[in-house]
C-alpha cells in the first residue's frame, strides 16, 4: 500500500520531484468515468479525448510551495460535441488551487 502524502483520496500520486523551495506531484484521478455528458444529458455516449496537464497549487508542505500536475482526461460528447474535462471533487478549477487552500 502506497502512502498518498497530499491527503487527497480522488488523487493517485504517480510522480513526485523536491528542490529547495517546492514540491511539485504529478497525479491522476481515481474518479470513474462520467456517466452522462454536463451540457445534454445524455447517457455515455461520450470517448476519450486526449489527456491534458494542468497546474493547481495546494497548502505549502515543510515550508515549501505544493504544485499538484493533474494528468485530466478529456472527454468529447458525440451528441452536441461539446468537450469537458473529468471533475476534480477535491479542486477549485477557476482558481486553479485545491479547497482546502481557499479555506485557508
């Protein structure tokens, strides 16, 4: 069992790299697939659509800066073409940092 320092369970923890001032993790989520497209509702009718990196800043950890690399899947609706990317329960995406940094 691996443990997952950033305490953040719909994140898996692929690679991690340390200098003087930061922390960087790259990580994927743990969270299914989207049963249903956000735009029209309708059920999977939806396919993989390229993967996507994508910087969130997190609380500093031993005195140093947390930047969390999301790999995020993006997926395409074959009905009104719309493209989203899979939700983050544990981001606040329009401020690119995670919730509990906002709390804080």
């Amino acid at each position: 069992m691996t443990i997952n320092i950033l305490n953040l369970p719909s994140l898996n923890i692929i690679d991690m790299t340390e200098s003087e001032d930061d922390y960087r993790f790259l990580v994927e989520t743990t969270s299914p697939s989207p049963s249903y497209c956000p735009k029209c509702g309708t059920v999977p009718n939806l396919y993989k659509h390229g993967k996507k990196k994508q910087l969130f800043f997190d609380l500093p950890m031993h005195a140093k800066r947390v930047g969390i690399y999301v790999k995020r899947q993006r997926y395409k609706c074959r009905e009104c073409n719309v493209t989203f990317f899979e939700h983050l329960p544990d981001m606040d995406e329009s401020r690119s940092i995670t919730r509990r940094l906002i709390k804080k």
